[in-house]
C-alpha cells in the first residue's frame, strides 16, 4: 500500500470561537491572518487520494505533533512517502518499529548529516545521530538510527538524496 503523509493550513469561518481555539497566522508586519486557521496533517492513499486519516487542531501548534499522531494509522505492508519536513528520527523510527513492515520515503534535508555504513556514494545504508534534544523529548529513541540513501538526479537534472526504510540494496533498487 502506498501512502503520502502531509501538512496544510485550512481557512475556517471567523468567528470568536474559531479565533481563540485554532488561532491565525502572525505575519512579520504584525498583522494577523483574516480568518482563523487550522492546522493539519493528513495520511492519503496515493492510489486513489483518499484521505486514511487526518489530524488537525490550532495553527500554532506544529505539523510534527499532528503526525505523531497519525503515526499509529498507518497501515501494516506499506510505504509512506513524506515530505521533507517531517525528517524527524521520533516520526520515522516510530513508523518502522511499531507495526509490521512499515516503511517510509523522504528527500533528505540539504543540511542533514551522516555517516555512511555501507555502499556507495549514490546508494547507501547511512548512520545519522539523533539529537540529545529529540532523545529528551522522547526516551525511546536510540542514539543513533540508520536509513538507506539514493541519490537521483530531479527534473532539473540536479541531485536529490532520498532517505528510506527499504534497506535491501538487492531488493529494490533505486531505479
């Protein structure tokens, strides 16, 4: 099953209710969006676009708490294609330690660092630190957690590094 996990901003009628639960965006001006905002993230089945699952709540609380918690919907046998915000080592080794051969896809971000394990410069198992902060936050995480990298040119012909569970370098391959 193919999945896409992913973020948006919803305008909801203006009211004094909707004001002070979902809030607006603050622009750098000081001046406040027109409407109240929600804040969301949603688990789509790729095949079809229909949304699996969703989370939603104020605009000032950040697209990665919605995820968490849509984390556990994901299904069992899938893949889950994320956009580049959600590179997060609690949302990713979440997804592939809970449940049963769940794995994930996402462009790594241009400053994420690594150690390469095995492999070569455009297929590898990679070796990345979590940060003592996100350790903080959440116990359960290990020092560190391994992802596979590929490197594929985009449509400008520039190199892109995907991150992804599916490790077996002879199973699936980057083409």
């Amino acid at each position: 099953q193919l999945f896409a996990m992913d973020g948006t901003t919803l305008r909801t009628h203006d009211n004094v209710e909707n004001r002070e639960h979902f809030g607006a965006q603050l622009y750098s001006s000081g001046a406040i969006a027109s409407y109240p905002q929600v804040r969301g993230v949603t688990l789509t089945a790729l095949p079809t676009h229909i949304v699996h699952s969703a989370a939603f709540g104020p605009y000032g609380i950040n697209e990665m708490q919605y995820a968490k918690q849509l984390i556990a919907d994901v299904p069992d046998e899938s893949l889950t294609v994320f956009d580049r915000g959600f590179l997060s080592a609690e949302i990713l080794c979440a997804l592939t330690q809970h449940g049963m051969d769940r794995h994930f896809i996402i462009p790594a971000k241009s400053n994420t660092r690594w150690e390469v394990v095995e492999g070569d410069d455009n297929d590898c198992i990679v070796r990345m630190r979590v940060s003592p902060q996100a350790r903080a936050k959440c116990v359960e995480l290990p020092e560190f957690w391994e992802a596979r990298a590929i490197t594929i040119p985009d449509r400008q012909a520039r190199k892109r590094v995907l991150l992804t569970s599916l490790s077996d370098r002879r199973r699936y391959k980057p083409s």
